[in-house]
C-alpha cells in the first residue's frame, strides 16, 4: 500500500465510523470466509439490543472468489446477520457441478505426457483448463442484483467494490457500486485503477476467471472492451480500495497459509524429488492469490501505530488518519486438508490432475494445492468452514473488540 494511498483515504472524512470488509479469493478456498463470518454473526448475535443484529459492514470489497462472497453478502445485507449464516448454507450445497465441468478420457491419469498433451489441446480450444459456465448460472440463482442497490439506497451499505485485471491493458480495475451512482473519487494510479459501474455478475465471472483454469471474460472499461481474468493477478495493494472508500476499520479475510507444504511432516524423498507439473502450479496459483495481502497488512498496520504515537498537535493538522486493520487467515494448510479431500472430486477431475501429478504424491501435501482450488465437495467444503470458525474463536476477543 502506498503512502499516496493512506494520505487521500485521511482526506476523506465521512459523518460516521466506516467498517470494511475485504474478502480474498482461492477458489474453493473461501469457504473458510464462510466458516469464519459464520462465527462472527454468532458473537455479534449475543450483543444486546438491535445493533448487535444490523449488518456491521458498510463497504463491501471483494477479489476472485471472495468477490463472490462480498456480492452475495451485499445482496443479503438488509437481512443483517442472517446474511452470514446464509452464505454459509450456500457453501453447505454447493458441487463442483455447479461451478464448472471438465471432460476428459479415463486414460489420462495414466500417462502424463499425454495428460499435458491432451489438456495443451483442451486449453487450446477453449482458451481454459475449464469451463465455468454451470458458475454463471448459479451466481444468477443466488445473488440479487436489485438487493444490492436497494441496501445501498437505504443506506444499510455505503459502496461494493469488485476487482479484476485486464489481459488486454494489465490494468488492475477496481469496479465500485454506491448509492450515488457516480464515479466521484474514483482514483487513478500506475497500474491501478477505478471506475463506477454497478457490479453484474459478468464482473463476477471476470474476478474469479482464476488464470489457465477459466477463460477470460468481456468487460467495457473507458468506452471499450477489453478482457478480464482474476482479480488477484497484479493485486499489489489490497486494501487500498476499503480505503479510497472511506473505510477506518478493515476486516481482512484471506485464504492463504504459513506454511503451503509443511516440509517438516513431509519425508525426505519427497523434498527432494523434481516437483511435477501440478505441484509447480500449484505453487504458481499460491503467489497470485496470497503473497502480497500479508505485506499490505503489514504496512498499514505499521504506518497506522506510527500515526498514533504522534503528538495530538501534530497529528490533528495533518492529513492522515490511522486504519484499524483485522486480518485473519488459516492456521493450517489448506494443501494438506485438500489431498486428504482429493477423492471427493469429480473423476473427470480427478483423473487429470493425477496426469499432471496435482494430487500431493509421494506424501508431500504441497502437491495438492491446485487441487484445493477446484475442491467444491461437501468434505472439503466443511472442513475449511470448521476451520474458519476454529480460527474466528481463537481470535475471538480481537473481533468483538473490531465491532466496539
């Protein structure tokens, strides 16, 4: 996050205390946002009086998946802590059916020269590893657009913002919703930019085109179209739209993890074999959807604590202001939760990523990372939310202390 950043975000002084909520993607990973929010509807449930059931957030902003999950809760935020538990019996149903579909041969799993060679040519065809069309129509069944424009007519939300990167500019937008329905402070910075236009579910799809695994997807930026993938490709400064937005608390839901591959329970031949294809992209995936929120955090964290040691004299004619930022993510692997799940997939899926060796061979759980992007079963699914819930608990006082 850059210092520009906290500076225009002190300049904007709104009439209340504005709370954020940034949802980061991982596919299938974000269930555990789920498992988390789930348990924060809970505590905030037990507080007396109506505030305690109104919907906490007044900015919703949301990247890939969590875009997906930040349109969804907007869409229900009239409905105030309901919300949560509803995206939480959303995740409960939800196949790998629903989201995309895969046809391969049987035979793949046993060659794979001729899983890359098969799938080269799948790719090739239709620009993707996947097709993700059964996602378009479930977005549709479940997401209301006109709920989220009358949340933020009546003020239950403030703004809904959704990332994407474009292919055809390598342009990171940031694509915002509000009540005013203008494109008033919207914000222009090298590589990133922003722009008001009320979120569809094509914005969606583009958000969440996760990188070779779903194709590209059509958006009109600037009076022309250009094509969209994942929004957290180039994605440097991930808290900076709650910011532009006005936010002075910022809940952080990531899907990463401390360690992908746990070499310390992994044997030793599986350190030290060549990583197969499926491990390298694996990898790959993991650095796109979580490397930079931790530094982000950590730099408004620590531009925010300098802000509030300031002498008040000082810091009153100044134009900044500090952010109370919350970040949670997984306490454990989520690779090693995914190979244990592996079997759960559907065979098609199954089939080709034991071609491409994805499925965490030879013991190393790291391996089964491209797999815990597609993994929308019912096993995987409640484990991550167990987890979500597990890690909200253990930050328990934190959160009650976020909503004070």
């Amino acid at each position: 996050m850059s210092l520009e950043t906290i500076i225009s975000s002190g300049l904007t002084r709104p009439d209340e205390e504005l709370g954020a909520l940034v949802l980061m993607g991982g596919g299938a990973r974000t269930a555990y946002q789920a498992g988390v929010l789930q348990a924060l509807a809970r505590m905030l449930g037990r507080q007396d009086g109506a505030e305690g059931r109104r919907f906490p957030f007044k900015i919703m902003v949301g990247t890939s998946a969590g875009a997906l999950n930040a349109c969804y809760l907007a869409s229900r935020a009239n409905e105030g802590l309901a919300a949560f538990e509803q995206l939480a019996g959303f995740w409960s149903t939800l196949r790998s059916t629903q989201v995309y579909q895969l046809k391969v041969p049987a035979w793949i799993r046993s060659s794979r020269i001729a899983a890359a060679l098969f799938l080269s040519q799948h790719v090739r065809k239709q620009q993707a590893f996947l097709n993700n069309t059964p996602l378009v129509d479930t977005l549709h069944r479940v997401i209301s657009l006109g709920n989220i424009e009358e949340a933020l007519q009546n003020k239950t939300l403030r703004a809904l913002a959704v990332t994407s990167s474009s292919y055809t500019s390598g342009v990171h937008w940031t694509f915002c919703q509000t009540a005013s329905g203008t494109g008033s402070g919207m914000w222009n910075r090298p590589g990133r930019r922003a722009e008001f236009q009320p979120i569809t579910i094509e914005h969606l799809m583009a958000s969440s085109a996760i990188p070779f695994l779903f194709p590209s997807t059509p958006l009109w930026v600037d009076g022309h179209r250009e094509f969209f993938g994942d929004g957290s490709m180039r994605q440097s400064s991930p808290l900076s739209p709650a910011l532009h937005l006005g936010a002075h608390k910022v809940l952080v839901i990531g899907v990463g993890q401390p360690e992908r591959s746990g070499l310390s329970a992994a044997p030793a031949s599986a350190i030290a074999a060549r990583p197969t294809l499926g491990a390298i992209a694996g990898h790959a995936l993991a650095s796109v959807f979580h490397d930079t929120l931790r530094a982000d955090v950590e730099q408004a964290q620590r531009v925010s604590k300098t802000l509030r040691q300031m002498p008040r004299e000082i810091a009153a004619v100044m134009p900044y202001r500090p952010i109370e930022v919350l970040a949670i993510t997984p306490s454990q692997s989520l690779d090693a939760l995914a190979q244990t799940h592996a079997a759960e997939l559907p065979a098609a899926t199954y089939n080709a990523l034991a071609g491409l060796g994805a499925l965490g061979e030879h013991g190393s759980p790291g391996g089964a990372a491209l797999a815990s992007y597609l993994l929308f079963e019912p096993g995987f699914i409640k484990a991550l939310m167990d987890l979500g819930e597990r890690d909200a608990q253990t930050h328990r006082q934190a959160l009650i202390d976020f909503f004070m």
